[in-house]
C-alpha cells in the first residue's frame, strides 16, 4: 500500500511517515501542495494524506487538481481547525474523511485502515454487481454510473452512499445507519458531509425525471426509482 502525505511541518510529517512505514506502509512525504501533485502525477497511490494550510499550494486545492485525473482515490486532510465550514468544504472537493491536529499516530492509522478496507478489491473475483436505476447503470466495483453512454467517475464515498440506497431502492435508507456504515460514527460533522454526498447524487441523476433522493423527514433518504412502481 502506497501513501502520499503533503504536510509543510517537518516534525510532523516525518513522525507520519516514519509511524507508517513501520506499519508497513510505503509512504512519500512531500512539504507543499504543488510538490504533492507532482509527485502524485508520477505514480499510482492507495491513498493521500492532505495538511489543509500549506504554502505554494493549499490542501483543498490540491484535492481539487487530484480529483479532477483520479475520482478513485481516497484523501484524508489533515487539520487543525476545526470550524464546520472547514470541515464541510473538504467534503465537496472530494475528500473522505478528516482528522483534526493534534491527533495520535494510532488514530491515524485506524482511519487509514478502516479507508482502505471500505475501497479495497480482491484480486482475481467476479464483478460485484451491476444495479439499474432508471435509465442509469450503476457499477460499484468499477465506481461507474452510466447514462447514454457517458460515463461518470464516482469518488468512494459516492459509491458507498449510492449503493445503500440502491439496496433500500423505493424504502427508507435510515441515517443513522447510513452513516455508522460509511462514516463509523453518527455525528453532526459526518452528517453534514452526507448531507453533501446526497446533493451530488442527486445532480448525477436529474437526467431521468423518473429517478429522485427525497428526505425521509426525521429518518434518512430513499431512492425512488418510479419505473419499479
């Protein structure tokens, strides 16, 4: 598993790399955003580690130019503030999930774990399954949805979200469960970041006046799908 971490604190980003290249990891530290990218260009990573403040280029710009070659790959900023702006701005340019400074080397590393073990794919089985909505084809295993033969890029959580929904397709998907499943822990920062997830699903599907995410007041989402119906 390689990691590329962006982190202009020397101290700090050399106790990240060398924690996780203990662990196993195959790690590349680089201190500011344009070096990151770069590098980023260069090689095939399982995932990024992101210092939102950094000079040359900051961490939510960096996820911008990251996302705009690979939907794929998960990002996980790190940061020391804490504001709920902050928070949710990492969310709509792309990231996965966040950590807020100071923070232990073993928190760290679960959240990386829990990441990979969600986006991870096994060598050599079959396809997972393909799902239809409306006139849209979903395919998790690729991070596919396909509409009149174009082809959109899901980013992991994405999947993750749209394929609850598909599983519960025209039944209440429940909040609480959508995101102890995606998100480990039900609080107001994950469900604000849901909250963001689910306005993106829905401009991915508005081509098909058959298909809507509506609000289950005091519950959660459901996908109705009204060719079913």
């Amino acid at each position: 598993m390689k990691i590329l971490i962006a982190e202009d604190d020397p101290n700090l980003g050399s106790i990240i790399r060398e924690y996780l290249e203990a662990k196993g990891y195959h790690t590349h530290l680089c201190s500011n955003g344009e070096e990151a990218f770069k590098v980023f260009l260069r090689e095939k990573w399982n995932l990024c580690l992101f210092d939102v403040m950094m000079p040359v280029m900051d961490g939510f710009t960096l996820a911008r130019e990251v996302r705009n070659h690979n939907k794929e790959v998960p990002i996980v900023f790190l940061t020391a503030k804490s504001m709920k702006e902050d928070t949710i701005e990492g969310f709509k340019v792309g990231g996965d999930d966040y950590i807020t400074k100071p923070f232990s080397m073993e928190e760290l590393l679960m959240r990386i774990k829990a990441i990979l073990k969600r986006t991870e794919r096994s060598d050599g089985t079959s396809a997972e399954q393909e799902f239809s909505i409306g006139t849209y084809t979903f395919n998790p295993m690729l991070n596919q949805l396909i509409h009149s033969g174009n082809v959109h890029k899901l980013t992991s959580k994405e999947v993750e979200l749209l394929k609850l929904l598909c599983q519960h397709k025209n039944d209440t998907l429940e909040r609480n469960f959508a995101l102890r499943a995606i998100w480990s822990e039900d609080n107001y920062f994950n469900a604000r970041s849901m909250d963001v997830y689910i306005a993106r699903l829905r401009k991915y599907l508005h081509d098909d006046p058959n298909i809507e995410i509506l609000n289950v007041h005091g519950k959660g989402f459901k996908l109705i799908d009204r060719t079913l119906v």
